[in-house]
C-alpha cells in the first residue's frame, strides 16, 4: 500500500479529478461532494458496484480495471491508503506531474475556511456522525458532510449543503485526521488499534492529544473511555470539553435510565440539570452513548438542548450498522462493519438484545488485516465465545496489506476455550451450509467485518432456506 505524504501543500484551485478505488464508500463519498461542487470527475475500480452506478448517474466518468489511459486529461489525482505503489493510473500521474492527493487531503481542500465539526475515535465515529447530520437536518439546517457510511434516512454517505458548516468523520487509522481544523473535535473513544501505522498505543494517544488540540471552539469527550480519559488529561485545551458518559458520575452530558426494549433504545440525557428523554430508532446501549457524543456537537453549534435531543430521534441508522437483510425460515440475518473486539462486543450485545430471550447468536467472523488478527487474536475469540452461541470463522481480509505466514482465521478460532462453539471455514459456501445447520428459527446470524463479508449474505439466506436439516441443540 500507499504510505501517504500528508505534508503535500494543498493546491490552491482544483479542476478536473481523477479518483483511483472510487468505488470504496469513502472514496465514492468524496467524488460526490466533488461532482456536487462542480468538478468534472473520473475514476477506475476493480469492479462495478451501487456506488459506481449512482456516480455514473450523477455524472462520473468511470472505468473499470486500472490502465494509464484511464487518467485522460485529468488535471489532479486523488487515491486511498489501500493503493498499491506500482498502480499504473497514480504512476502516470506522478509522471506527468499533476497534484496526487490522499483522499484526506482532498476532503480538506473541501472544508477549509468552514466551521467544521470532525468526529474521530476507534469505534463509533460513523454512527455518530450520521446522528449529528441528521439532528441537523431534522432542526432545519443544511450541512454539508462526509461519513464513513451511508445514512439511511439520507441514502447517501455525502451531501454538499451550506458551505461554511461541515460535518465529517475523520480517520485515525493512518493520521489522516490531523489535516482538518476543527471547530468541534468528537472523541468517541480511544481503542488502541491501527498499530501497524502507529506502532506503539503511546503514538496512538500521541495523535488525538494533537487532534483535540487543534479544535478551535470545543472538544467532546468520553468520560468513561480511559484512553479518552487518557488524551483530555494531557492536552492542552483550556476547559474546552464537554465530557460525555454514563459511567461516570462527573460526565457534563450524562445518560441514564436506559431502556433496551423492541430492537430499540431509549435514556435520559442529563444537561446543565435538565432531563432530556430521547428514543432513538436503532438499537444497543452503545448507541446511547453515541448520540450523547453527537449531543455534545450539536449544543457545541449552538443548538438548544431540547431541540438536539429531539433532532438526534430522527437518525435511522447507518448501512453496515446493525442492518437488517433478510428474515428466512424464522432466522433473521444481519450485517455489522465490526471489525475491532470492542466493536464486536458492542454488536453482539446489540444482537442480544433483539434476540431475547427466546433465541440464539450465530456470528459470522471475517478477519480484517493479518496485523489486527496476529494481534488480535486472542480478544476476538474470548468477545465471541462470551457473546455468541456459535461462531464461523472466515479467512483474513488483507486489504491493504500483505498476506502473513502462519496468519489466518484459524488463529482466531484455534483461541477459543471450547472449540464445539467455532468453525474455521474458509470457503464460503461451506460456511453458508453450516450456519444453515445451525440455525433454527428465532435465531440471528450476522455477518461482522469491514471487509468484503457482506457478500456472503445472499449464500446465507439461500442455504438457511433450503435447509431443512437443523442441529440439536
């Protein structure tokens, strides 16, 4: 992969652009603001996907396979940290000597000069970045922004409204987020995780000290994470932050009364000593705590309390979060972009807690990166065994990286204490057939990763209802 150069000036007009991996959610998101802006775009993927379809819509001129040629009369060039160095399009580029940008800094190109609320953090930046986009738009403001995800409500994972407000999700995982200037900076959490760029959690914490740092105006933060904990401690802001939590007793924006009731989520948020009670449409106790951070920004622009507490009830949820496909033969079938433990706990509660009592969790894990999973192995296992009643373990999506020796699913599986509760499969219809003898109905299966395992769910759904030859239990 791309190890990008983040200290490249920004040019100061961009025309033309050519965007290579266009079809990733974050990449498509950005060509759109582009196109929105008035660019003339073209791009190149591996293959087609909705993303690719809908750009083409909106205008995009995109091929698919990547070739020099494909870069016409481009006039800049934007890629992603998955890009590999020898990628003819980013050569040809080079070569000709027009700006090549990393997609952060072309997001920044678009939000300087804005006020500019960015949302970081290991797990749960997406979601609550979508709960503040759409509490704005419920109040009647027009942001515009950029997510990791697509909105549901919105359909979309982009949208270029008023110009001098932003509201983005900014990535950690290389130090991308350290270009923006934000007015308001969001913590959701401080997880150590993308070691393979930061090499140590010291250097990890190191960048959202400089991150919270940089906010202008305000600085939300977890008061129960204690790697959040740990950056508010060493920055240097002044008083700046709004502390969020329910743990903790001395949060300025504190939740409380939390009820987990049919698929959904409900709590007080407790604000300069007024109540606030909010209902939210998606589920999970981890939801409440993000809508508290998403609170924090939204009274941080200026918005009454109670008017964000009743904006924040609108969110619908993001794709890839917690989404629902399909109900066959009883078992219903979901998706989740869980790709970190805590992220995972946080999604087999949830699925807990649709499930009740009357059901069980059958997950379905696909390994993101051979680094987290070497690392990693271990905390998936105990998070599964604790939380699911049965495991199938895919291989390892690379992604950016290179395949390890000795680095496969199988570490994953192989951790677990009572090996009748996991299956390592790597082939994929194999998989399919033996969650399909598992599952009975009142059951959930979910599929969780950030790679591509969300295209297994079509082998699911067929092989759970053409299955007739259920396991005891």
């Amino acid at each position: 992969m791309i190890k990008p150069d983040l200290s490249t000036p920004l040019p100061e007009t961009l025309g033309s652009i050519h965007f290579v991996g266009i079809g990733g959610s974050g990449m498509s998101a950005l060509a759109r603001l582009f196109l929105e802006a008035g660019h003339r775009v073209t791009g190149s993927d591996r293959s087609e996907n909705a993303a690719i379809g809908s750009l083409r819509d909106a205008g995009a001129t995109i091929s698919i396979g990547h070739d020099a040629a494909h870069l016409g009369d481009a006039e800049a060039l934007v890629y992603t940290s998955a890009l590999w160095p020898d990628n003819p399009e980013y050569l040809a580029a080079i070569e000709r000597g027009i700006p090549v940008l990393h997609r952060s800094q072309a997001l920044a190109f678009l939000v300087r000069g804005s006020r500019l609320v960015a949302v970081a953090g290991a797990h749960g930046k997406t979601t609550t970045t979508g709960m503040i986009v759409t509490a704005l738009r419920a109040v009647g403001r027009e942001p515009s922004f950029v997510n990791g995800g697509v909105i549901q409500s919105l359909g979309r994972s982009s949208g270029f409204g008023d110009p001098r407000l932003w509201i983005i999700e900014a990535d950690e995982s290389d130090g991308s987020f350290l270009l923006y200037d934000p007015a308001v900076a969001v913590v959701t959490n401080v997880d150590a995780d993308h070691l393979d760029h930061y090499g140590t959690r010291e250097a990890f914490d190191e960048a959202f000290v400089r991150f919270v740092e940089g906010a202008s105006e305000r600085v939300i933060v977890s008061a129960d994470d204690p790697g959040a904990r740990r950056v508010e401690e060493l920055a240097r802001h002044s008083g700046r932050s709004l502390r969020f939590g329910e743990r903790e007793p001395s949060a300025d924006i504190r939740i409380v009364d939390v009820d987990e009731a049919d698929g959904r989520v409900a709590f007080t948020i407790r604000f300069e000593h007024v109540a606030h009670r909010v209902a939210l449409r998606v589920p999970g106790r981890h939801n409440a705590l993000n809508a508290a951070a998403a609170f924090g920004a939204l009274v941080a622009l200026g918005l009454e309390p109670g008017d964000a507490a009743r904006g924040l009830e609108a969110f619908e949820g993001t794709e890839r979060r917690f989404e629902f496909h399909a109900e066959i033969a009883g078992v219903r079938v979901y998706d989740d972009y869980a790709h970190h433990p805590t992220e995972v706990e946080a999604a087999l509660a949830q699925a807990r807690s649709v499930v009740g009592d009357g059901g069980r969790v059958i997950a379905v894990h696909q390994p993101h990166l051979y680094s987290r999973t070497r690392l990693m192995a271990d905390r998936f296992a105990r998070v599964y065994e604790q939380l699911a009643d049965h495991t199938v373990v895919l291989d390892v999506f690379g992604a950016r990286e290179d395949p390890e020796p000795g680095v496969s699913g199988a570490l994953v599986a192989n951790a677990f204490t009572d090996p009748s509760r996991v299956d390592f499969i790597p082939d994929w219809d194999e998989a399919a057939r033996r969650v399909a003898r598992i599952a009975r109905p009142g059951d959930l299966v979910m599929t969780l990763s950030c790679g591509d395992v969300y295209r297994i769910i079509p082998q699911l759904v067929e092989a759970i209802g053409s299955n007739g030859d259920h396991e005891a239990s």
